[in-house]
C-alpha cells in the first residue's frame, strides 16, 4: 500500500507524528502537499470538492479509497499495518488512549503562543501568552509528563507498551525533542524528573530509520509556524 | 454486559457524551463516582493503586477487565455494542474522526473560561476570557458548527452518517444544548446558519430514552463548575 499524507508543508507540526511512524515502518509514502500542485490538491479535498467525508483539518492519510484525518485516528489505523500497534483490542484501545492523551498535551502546546486564538498573530497575545506559559510550564508539563513516565514505569519497560516499540514512543520522542527546542532552560529541570522517557527518546534516536529521516531533508527543521516555537520570553 | 463509567459526579462535563449513548441504548450502567465511595474508587483507579494502565482523567469506563478513557476512545470502543456505530471499518473510523473533532471543539468551549490555565480559578482570568471568548463566537463556534452542517449535508441526512442515528447526533445535541446554555445571545444568531444541526438536536431531544433521561434526576443541570457556564459577561 503506498499512503499519501496531507499536511501544511513548511512545519513539523501535528503532522510530524504520523510521519515519524511512515518513516520508522519504512512505508512507502508521499508528503503530498509538498508536492507541485500539493496544496491545491489538499484545499479541495477539505473542502469537500469531491469527496462527501471532508476532514475538518490537516492532517489527513489516503489510503486506498480511505481519506482519514486526526493524527490518533491515523496512527490507529496505520498501527498494526506498519507494526507499530498490539494486534489485540485491549492493546490497541489503551495505546490510543494515550495518543489522544499526546493530542491534549500537543493542544496545549500550541497555545503557549496562541492562549486567545488560533487565527490571532502571536504578537497580538504576547502578554497572555506570557501568562499562559509559566502556569504550562510549572504544572501541565510535569503533569503529562510524569503520567507518560509512570506508564513507563509500570508497563516493566524499555517501551511504553513493555517490550515492543509503538507509535507512541515515536511521539514521545518528538514531545521531548519539541519541548526541548521551545523551551530549552525549563526542559533542563523538568527532565531530570522523568529519565525513563529520555530513555525512550534516546532509544527512538537511534533507530536507524529514524536516524536517516531525522538527517534527511523529509525531515522540516522546527521553527516559529509550527507546534513547537522558541520564543525565549515564553521559557523560564 | 454492565459498564461502570468513573466521572466528576457535579457535572455533565465530557462525561455526558458518554452518559447520552448509554442512556439512549437502554444499556445496564452505573454512574460509580456519585455513589457512596465511589469517588475514592476512582481516585484510587486514577492513581493506578491496583491499575498497570492508569487513565490520565475521568471520564473512563470499566467494561469487564478493560478500563477505557478518552470521551471519543469510550465512544469508539461502544459505538457497535449499542449499536450506535456502522460495523464497518471505514464508517467507524468517520464516525471517529467527527467524535475527535467535537473532542477539540470541547477543548475550546473549556477555554472560554479558563484560557489561561485550568487550575486556576475563572474569576483569576477574566480579561483574558473575555478577549478568547469574542474571537471564539466570531470564528470557532461558526466554523465547528459550519463544518458539521457540511457533514449533515452532504450525508443526505436526516443524521450526520445518513439514515441511522449513531452517537455523533447525541454529541451535536448536546453541543447545541450546551452552547445554549452558555452563550444564548450568540447562539441566536449562529443556530440560523446551521438549521439542519438544529433539526438533528430536535430529533435527539424528542428519542424517548432520551427524553425520559433528560426529566430524570440522572440528568445533571448544567452549572458554572462544568465545561458549559453562563457567564452573561462572555456572550455576545
């Protein structure tokens, strides 16, 4: 099967977790939209021009006939296929209980520079964002973090779902690699508080899958459009 | 099969979209966290005391050996058991996906009252909710409900997946009810735009499992601790 994911083609962005999960698998895959004639491609099919099942936003898989959109839906779907899901129900239900747990924590990544709307320049909600940040940074990030950590823990490790690698470490992988590119000073003391995730991080790294992507040019840089932004007046 | 859902026992909160599908399928529940010791239960599950697979918050279901989180994860994993989800693999992950979109949709509702941050009070941010509470009617509320007309549309009707009611038609009926509640000056104006919408609450509020749980004291009032408030201030 090739897939052909959508997504906006200058950021890492939400996309970036599914595409950790193509390129780990080895899947045969386009980035379409950074593609000629891509991005005009995408707008249609979110705006329905053709198809009576929309997505709502980027980004979205085709597979096949299937166009399926939300990065947990996605990566549900893609996970026994690329082998990166348990193939029971129970396994599959709790590994995306805890993507959709990521998805929360990604939102509220965005909103450290966007606390009053998405569609405001970051600019024009500095001062809230200011706000927003340290109470992110001194209680939300712990928070998931110390969960995902305690999941770790008491899955036996090395992996979140114990033996075997999932897309949730991939995510993992990215959350901390996101965090410690905006926020860099904070991260310093929050990772010494959840080594087993550093662990999964490093381990991540190191797949050689992973380790050509990240040193590809497939591979977007992070920067000030996407999830994750270095603002150094939003760090501690 | 009799589920027990664990959730804050003073509000509808994201609980209820899970408490409408069990109520509308006539299915055997408990509602554990508001009988006696049924919050230190779910705090204990919470804390993962006996639990290898904590769920990071409420709302979660036991069903069995399995605990579930996640409003849309419950939703997915209930859909066909009360039959209100196609059987289908490619329905399923649809109905998903729209669920997953009223689970961010839910996120910015929350916000209106707490874009700072959810552990601090409302009264603590209230220039702030005011400021995300104007972009959020002009452009959120339009462009979530927008979208799910669209859906509704192009479905052929008279639900969101066509001719069978499925659970995403209890989520928009309580969307339009919450959001009512919350802002009725707004909603005025924006319900003219989404008559279809409309017509799908009517239909879901006139079910007669439906109707007899909304005049059951089951039914919680909506209250300024849920994620709908009435805070006159914020409206339109």
């Amino acid at each position: 099967m090739r897939y052909e994911l959508f997504y906006w083609p200058e950021i890492q962005g939400r996309g970036e977790f599914v595409r950790l999960a193509l390129e780990d698998a080895g899947a045969s895959y386009g980035d379409m939209a950074r593609k000629p004639g891509g991005m005009n491609r995408m707008m249609a099919m979110m705006n329905g021009v053709r198809d009576k099942r929309p997505p709502f936003a980027p980004p979205f898989l085709k597979a096949g006939n299937l166009v399926i959109a939300q990065v947990a839906n996605i990566l549900f779907f893609l996970g026994p296929r690329l082998k990166l899901a348990p193939r029971d129900e129970a396994g599959r239900l709790w590994l995306h209980q805890l993507q959709l747990t990521v998805a929360d924590f990604v939102k509220e990544i965005h909103d450290t520079h966007h606390p009053v709307g998405s569609g405001l320049y970051y600019e024009d909600q500095k001062p809230e964002a200011r706000r927003y940040a340290e109470n992110f940074l001194d209680e939300r990030v712990p928070k998931y973090l110390g969960y995902f950590e305690t999941v770790l823990k008491k899955s036996g490790g090395p992996f979140l779902l114990a033996r075997k690698t999932t897309y949730i470490d991939l995510s993992i992988f990215q959350l901390i690699e996101g965090l410690r590119y905006a926020f860099p000073r904070a991260m310093k003391d929050i990772e010494r508080k959840v080594p087993g995730l550093v662990e999964v991080r490093d381990k991540v790294a190191a797949r050689p899958r992973i380790k050509a992507y990240l040193a590809s040019p497939r591979r977007i840089a992070f920067n000030e459009m996407g999830i994750f932004r270095h603002y150094p007046e939003l760090d501690r």
